[in-house]
C-alpha cells in the first residue's frame, strides 16, 4: 500500500523527496514527476499492451504524462525517431549498465529470471565473460532447491561459474547461494548532475 507508505515515512522521516519504483501506472498517488527508464535494446517491444506485448499502457498516453525519459545504452530501436513527436519536449538523458567485474575470459553458466534476461547475457558478454551455457527464467521467478541444485551439477559437469543476476542471488536460499557468482554492475548517467537537477525541480 504506496499511499499508506508514503503517509508514514513522511510522519517519520520528512524526507525532502520520495522516489517510487514501479510505481507509474498507480493512480492512488499524486506524484510530482514521472521518470520512465527506455531498455536500448528493447526499447517498446512491439508497442502492444499485455499479454500481447511488454507494455502495461499505451505509449503514447504514457509519454505524455511522462517528465524524464531515461534511455539505457545504445538506441537500436530507433525510439528517439519513432517517438520523436512525444519526446522532443522532454528531457532525455542516456545511460548504460556497467560491470563492476571483469569475466578475464573464464568459462560460465549464466541464468536469470528476470525481465530481459538477453541485456544480463549482453552486459556478462561484453566483459569478457565467456557464456558455455544460458538459462532463461520467467520474470520475478522463484527458485526451488531441484532447480539449483540442477543448475550447479550442470556446470560442474561441465567446469563452467554458475553466474547470476543481483536480483536473482536473493531469491537462492543459503548455502546454495554461496556456491554461486552474481554479477554486480551500476548504471552511469552521461549528464548526472542535470538529472539530478531535473529531478529536484518543482
């Protein structure tokens, strides 16, 4: 319950500002700004609304109330040309995932269950991470103990790092945790303090 939340960090931290995650599409709350973050890979899917497509709103509706467009890595989608008539008045600022880790060329087995499992193998790719195997798990999916313990035969069957997603690592009950690697990464904006400054704008 976001507005009962927001109610009482406000009663307990009166804070100067209360960042939402996921939480555009909540019409319960009156929110000052909305920042919409763009997967350069992925950008709008096939613009369609579930289950036919990724969105949850229709694009158009949804940049137009939308103050912040934050695009991560490299436009492939053409985004900025497609929607260029939504977004020109907009502040955009571009940003890209980077590994806090190099892979120095080992071989691994990579799994996730996240929401675009193909941008976790791209960035573990880039650093040298050398993928024998990938497994694709839905999105928020919760591991049992058969699946990793599957998991973990299978790459030492093999002699592979089992490799995973920050997200994922905390969904693996110890100690089956403790055998395997997670990818720590950060996003670097290219102009940091005009976010920064856009965000605090009112």
């Amino acid at each position: 319950n976001r507005s009962k939340a927001i109610k009482e960090i406000i009663k307990s931290e009166n804070p100067d500002l209360i960042i939402l995650d996921d939480g555009f599409q909540d019409k319960r709350i009156k929110k000052n700004k909305n920042i919409i973050l763009i997967n350069g890979y992925r950008g709008l899917g096939n613009g369609l609304l579930l289950p036919s497509g990724p969105l949850r709103e229709i694009a158009l509706l949804a940049l137009k109330k939308t103050n912040i467009i934050i695009l991560i890595g490299e436009d492939h989608t053409d985004f900025k040309i497609k929607y260029q008539n939504q977004i020109n008045k907009k502040d955009l600022f571009k940003g890209k995932i980077v590994s806090i880790e190099n892979g120095l060329n080992k071989n691994f087995l990579a799994f996730s269950g996240i929401g675009n499992n193909e941008s976790f193998f791209n960035t573990l790719e880039k650093n040298n991470y050398n993928l024998a195997k990938k497994l694709s798990f839905p999105d928020h999916y919760q591991y049992n103990k058969k699946d990793i313990e599957g998991i973990l035969s299978t790459a030492k069957q093999n002699d592979l790092i089992p490799i995973t997603t920050e997200k994922d690592i905390n969904r693996i009950s110890p100690p089956l945790k403790n055998q395997i690697k997670y990818l720590k990464i950060k996003i670097e904006i290219d102009n940091k303090d005009g976010l920064v400054n856009k965000i605090l704008e009112f």
